[in-house]
C-alpha cells in the first residue's frame, strides 16, 4: 500500500471517529438535557431524586470523554490541512473539556451540601441557598464551556471546509450554528436578562451536529485530491 493510500485510510478512520462522537454526544446531551436533568436544579426536591443527579453527572463525564476523543480524531483529521490552525482548534476543545469537568464539580457540590448537613453548622435554608449559589456557578460556567467549545468547533469546521473535505452546504450551516452560539452565550454574559431565549439557538446547534456526525460516519469526507495522487 502506497503511504498516499495509508494516509487516505488514516484520514476515513478518524472521519468515522468524528461522525461517531458528534452523533453519540449529541444524543447523550439532548436525553440528559431534556430527560434527565429536567427539573433537578431545586436544592429542596434534590435529594429526593438523587440517583437521577447521579445519573446526570455519568452522562456528562460519558459525554466529556468523547469530545476528548473527538478532539483528538479532528486533530489528526486537519492537521495535514494547517498544523497551526488544527493545533489551536485542538487546544480550545481540549479547554472545552476541562471546564466541562469542572463544571461538573460545581453541579456535584449541591448534593455534597445536602447530604452532609447533619456536619455543617448552617440552617437548613442557609444550605439551600449555599446549593442554589453554586447551581447559578454552574450555570455561568455553562455559558464558558459553549463559548470554548463554538471557537474550537469553528475552527475544525473552517478547516474541513477549506480543504473541501465536506459540502459547502454543510460547513456553511456548522460555521453559522458555531457564529451564533458564540454570539448568543457571549451576550448572556453581557446581557444575563436574555439567558430564557438562548434555548432557541442550542435547537440548530443540535440538529447540526446530529447531521454532521451522521454524514461523516455514512459518507466520510471527500478525499478526491488525495485520491488523484495515487494516480500520477
């Protein structure tokens, strides 16, 4: 096998890896989001429901892990395209992934709170209110996590897209959904008034990377320059 064919065979696997983990995170952030988590975030009925915050933090460390792996597989899917540019998309995924796992300390202390409050020497409505402080953390870190992950995701998408790797249909719908979430969380941060409507940008978001992902595992990426030099 010629070391243009390896390269082309490298290049579908990490494809694959990437169509992969977008579907699955996609999928495993919506049933958490909409399933899962719904109705959590009161530090009275907590405890109540226990195994199901349990449950959420699984999913979400399952769902950090593969945009870990994903990171890595778009690392080495671009790198060929622009080192420096695959290198900076790959650092801001990598910080996606460390503050999703810090942000999933800060969603765990409230339960820590509740749990042990026969040890702390606080009222009971102190220690609702302490959880509730740090469920608006989490909730700010939320915003930190989605403006880190749009730029690496830009980034690996305006790299996909200058190599025509992928339809420019489909890299015109990435780069806007990846536009407009950091456009949206970055004004949240300015204008924390608006935190309800930004729900109505993940909707795209999410439907574009159930697409895309789906579209990478079915028809991987287009590697005709790559292919005409097996030829020559």
């Amino acid at each position: 096998m010629s070391t243009t064919n390896i390269k082309i065979s490298e290049i579908q696997k990490q494809t694959k890896i990437v169509g992969f983990t977008y579907l699955t995170t996609t999928l495993i952030g919506f049933i958490n989001i909409f399933f899962v988590k719904i109705g959590l975030h009161k530090p009275e009925t907590l405890l109540a429901s226990e195994f199901q915050f349990r449950m959420s933090i699984v999913l979400d460390i399952t769902m950090y892990a593969l945009v870990m792996w994903m990171a890595v597989a778009l690392y080495i899917l671009t790198k060929s395209i622009n080192k420096n540019r695959a290198t900076l998309g790959f650092i801001f995924r990598v910080a996606e992934v460390v503050m999703g796992f810090v942000m999933l300390l800060l969603y765990a202390a409230p339960l820590i709170i509740l749990r042990k409050e026969e040890k702390y020497r606080f009222t009971n409505d102190t220690l609702h209110s302490l959880a509730s402080v740090f469920f608006d953390v989490y909730g700010m870190g939320s915003n930190l996590h989605l403006i880190l992950m749009s730029i690496g995701a830009f980034i690996f998408i305006k790299l996909l897209q200058s190599a025509s790797y992928v339809p420019k249909w489909l890299s015109y719908w990435g780069l806007f959904t990846y536009t407009t979430i950091f456009i949206g969380f970055t004004s949240q941060i300015l204008f924390p008034v608006i935190s309800k409507q930004l729900m109505v940008l993940m909707a795209p978001g999410a439907l574009f990377e159930l697409v895309f992902g789906i579209w990478l595992l079915i028809n991987g990426v287009n590697l005709k320059c790559l292919k005409s030099q097996t030829t020559v």
